[in-house]
C-alpha cells in the first residue's frame, strides 16, 4: 500500500507539470544581478548613436540623464567619456560582454567617434579640437552630497583628442537652429572662448582667495578675543 500511494503522488505532481504548473526550480542569489543589462527607464532622454563599428554610444542631454549614465547604466565593460576642464554630456560607449552584431567590435574609430560628441556637447563646441577623458565606468565616483549629475574620476584610461566639427551635418544643424552651435564660424573664436575660461578661471581665484582671507581675518579675531577673555589676573595682596 504504501509503494502504491508514492506511485499516486507523483502521478499528481507530473500531471501538475504537464497542466501548465512548472515545478519551481531555485535561483542562485544573486545571479545575473551585477552583468545584467541596465535598462532605460521612461524619464531617461539619452541620445542614442551607432558608432562606426556598430557599438551604441549614448549621450546625455541634461543632468539628469548624466548622473544616470555615469551611476546606473554604464557597466564595467564601457567606456567613460567627458570633456576635459568643462562642463559637457557624459558619453558612454556601450560594450556587450559576449556576442553582440555580426561585426561589431570597439576600434579607435568607435572612441574617435564619440570624443568627437563628448566635444561638440560640452563647452568647447566651437572649438577646433579639444581634450576627451576616457575611463572606466568603475573609476567614475559619485561624491556624497555631490550636485545632480556631478561626478569625479579616480583614475583615467587615456585621453583622445575630440573634433566637434567632425560630427554629422543635421547635428551641427540641429544645434544652429537652436543657437548653440556657431555655424560657419564655429571653430574661428578660439581666442575668445579662451579669454572667457580665464576670466572666469580669474574670478574664481578672486573669490576663494577673498573667502581665504575673510577666514583668516575671523580666526585671529577670535584667538584675539579669547586671549584677552583668558588674560591672567595678576596676583595681589590682601590684608
């Protein structure tokens, strides 16, 4: 009898299976969590290329979209970009770990491809050419109460020279029409571009060493202050 009720069970347990009702199976904690794809939530508004070697760069339009690429979507098998020394997009060349397009692969045309978008969507749009860093994803650090879409970089891989002139036509168009980008002159104001970054560099300056001294001027009238708090009595007889 009791041979016959096991043989019942598990002709319940196989009919559960074929009806639909799976057996469930245990997954290994954590598995797939750290390599899966992250995905591109509805408030993200990234720009989406193809580089020249069938890679998909992507480039952020506000701050928002940078502090989502630098901290969520970018994996350690991309690569970073930024421009060096202003502000600009985050720039993430998008690498699949195994399989991938028939012929896609990352070339020096896929990194040259995406300096030149890290250039032309930072603040030296209209120069000629301008300085890209290129690091790894895990070398990007957020610092603790940092501004949205502020980030640091701990080590960097390499640096590329960025040509934003050597971005597509309807891109330059695009930011014509909307007053960014300087159309057949972009390129010609150089100098000017580099008064306006040491001016501002000037004023910087100015004001943290005004803050310095401000500082400085506060900590000795407090160590003043509490000197003549503190002065000694001097001793005395009493009769």
């Amino acid at each position: 009898p009791g041979g016959g009720e096991s043989l019942r069970r598990g002709a319940e347990k196989t009919e559960g299976v074929e009806k639909g009702r799976p057996a469930p199976t245990r997954k290994r904690e954590g598995a797939g969590k750290k390599n899966a794809p992250a995905k591109k939530k509805s408030g993200d508004t990234f720009r989406e290329f193809v580089s020249p070697g069938g890679l998909i760069v992507l480039v952020g339009r506000n701050r928002r979209d940078n502090e989502a690429l630098s901290v969520r979507v970018a994996r350690d098998n991309d690569l970073w970009m930024h421009s060096r020394g202003c502000p600009g997009a985050h720039v993430v060349i998008k690498r699949p770990r195994r399989g991938g397009r028939p012929g896609s692969g990352l070339t020096d045309d896929c990194i040259q491809f995406a300096a030149n978008l890290a250039a032309f969507y930072s603040d030296f749009r209209n120069e000629r050419k301008c300085v890209i860093t290129v690091c790894e994803p895990k070398h990007v650090l957020k610092p603790r109460g940092a501004p949205l879409g502020a980030v640091k970089i701990r080590q960097e891989l390499k640096s590329v020279m960025g040509m934003p002139a050597d971005v597509a036509p309807e891109l330059k168009a695009a930011r014509s029409e909307s007053g960014a980008w300087g159309g057949d002159e972009a390129g010609r104001n150089k100098s000017q571009n580099r008064k306006k970054t040491a001016a501002t560099a000037a004023s910087a300056a100015k004001k943290k060493k005004d803050a310095a001294q401000l500082k400085n001027k506060r900590r000795i009238a407090r160590l003043a202050s509490k000197a003549e708090t503190e002065k000694e009595v001097p001793e005395m007889d009493f009769y």
